[in-house]
C-alpha cells in the first residue's frame, strides 16, 4: 500500500514571512499576516513606525499578497513619503510634553529617574541614571505623567456629566486615542501627554461622553461638546498632528 502526504495548501504561511518591495530604489521589508476574518486583501503603514503589512484572508496565498502589494506601490510610496521620521529617546532629541518641545539631557547617574527644568536654552527633561536605560526611564515617566493627566480629565468630566467610570487602562495603540468598553471601561494611549493639554482633555471627554451614549449619535456629540466647548479645534490638531506623535521613542 502505498501513502502519500497530503499536499500542503498554497496559502500556508510560514510564521513570520516577509518580501522585499522596491520604491524609489530602496528595498521596503514588506511583512505578511494571515487574519481569518479579513475578506479581501489589505495594505497598511503603521502608524508607530513599523513594516508595512499585508493582510491576508484565510484563502490567500503570498504570491497574490506580493501581486497585490505592486499594485499598490504608488500609494504606499507617497504615505512612506508623509510618515514623520523617528525621534529616539536619547541624550540632545526633542520632545513634545503637553505640547511644548523639550530637549532630554542626560542628569549622569546620580538617584533620580525624570525632572522638567526651564534651562536657559528652553526647557528639557533631565534623565538619571545609566545611558543604557534613558529611554526606558522616560517612557514610564511619561506614562506616570499622562496617567496622572487623564484620570484627572476623567474624573472632571464624569463628575460634570454624572457618571461613574469603570478602571482606566493606559497602552500604546496607533489606530485610536481611546475607548470605551460596554462595560465602561476607559482606554487611552499614553501619547496623549505629548500633545496639547486641550487634545488630551478632548479625548478624555470624547470617552466619558460614551458612558451616556455608546454611539456617535447628535446626543452624545452634544455632550461632547458641553464637556469641551470648541471640541473641533483639538479634534483638527489630532487629525493633522496625531501620527507624528507615534513617532516619538520606543513603543509599548
């Protein structure tokens, strides 16, 4: 009796399988994701700073994923084009903290993890400790400040609108600022922080608002608004000033 194997399908993906697409001469590591709910195929530059990537429906194969990725080359060369260059969080970078650009300069490695002083080329956030661990100190410092800005906001504008809002949970997300749970949990990004303080407290009332209204019906956007009177200027900065703020430092 003789077996035979069964054929391995066409669209089986290796893990982590990637391709190299050529724009304006550069090599563009172009990574692969599989997603069984995806319907059609998908091209997407995200926002932190990382590979494109094309999704692909439970029934694709890579070679139509590469097809479809050529296809698309021109619009991926002009958004490659707009995505604001990284800023690391190093010695001399600038920063934005609740708007205002601040140079980081290293404190040595006496005890200590973050102070904001107005020196006299303009603000900066001294960093203590190892150089090896700058970055790191500064994102959690970051974090701590936004965590400290947006329960605040929170907690004002429940209180405005009568509501009690369920655990506030920071992360890193690059499609949303924030949500809000069936449950009423509140999320937000911790970028906020780098932003205007009226950006953060938009969002923070944005959010709050759906403890009233799970929807984006007239009602809540007028208790969006009741919260946030000109709610569409920090709205217009988002959009046009949001995806820079991905780009500052390490994700997570």
């Amino acid at each position: 009796m003789t077996f035979f194997r069964k054929p391995r399908r066409a669209s089986a993906l290796p893990k982590e399988e990637h391709f190299l697409l050529t724009i304006d001469g550069a090599d563009i590591r172009v990574r692969l994701r599989r997603d069984a709910r995806a319907r059609r195929f998908t091209l997407r530059l995200p926002a932190s700073g990382g590979d494109p990537v094309v999704t692909l429906p439970a029934d694709g194969c890579s070679r139509a994923a590469r097809n479809f990725a050529e296809r698309e080359r021109h619009w991926l060369a002009a958004r490659l084009k707009r995505r604001p260059d990284s800023v690391a969080f190093e010695e001399g970078a600038l920063v934005p903290l609740r708007g205002i650009e601040h140079r980081i300069v290293s404190g040595g490695r006496h005890r200590g993890t973050v102070r904001r002083e107005d020196g006299d080329l303009g603000p900066r956030l001294v960093v203590f400790g190892a150089a090896e661990h700058l970055s790191r100190r500064l994102t959690d410092w970051l974090k701590r400040e936004a965590r400290a800005d947006i329960e605040a906001a929170v907690a004002d504008h429940a209180a405005r609108l009568k509501v009690t809002p369920g655990r506030v949970t920071l992360r890193d997300t690059t499609t949303r600022w924030g949500s809000c749970s069936s449950s009423g949990a509140l999320s937000f990004s911790w970028r906020l922080v780098l932003a205007p303080p009226e950006v953060l407290d938009y969002v923070a009332a944005h959010e709050v608002a759906h403890l009233k209204e799970m929807n984006h019906s007239p009602r809540f956007w007028r208790h969006v608004e009741t919260l946030c009177p000109g709610m569409e200027e920090p709205r217009a900065w988002l959009r046009s000033n949001g995806p820079r703020l991905h780009a500052y430092g390490a994700g997570g």
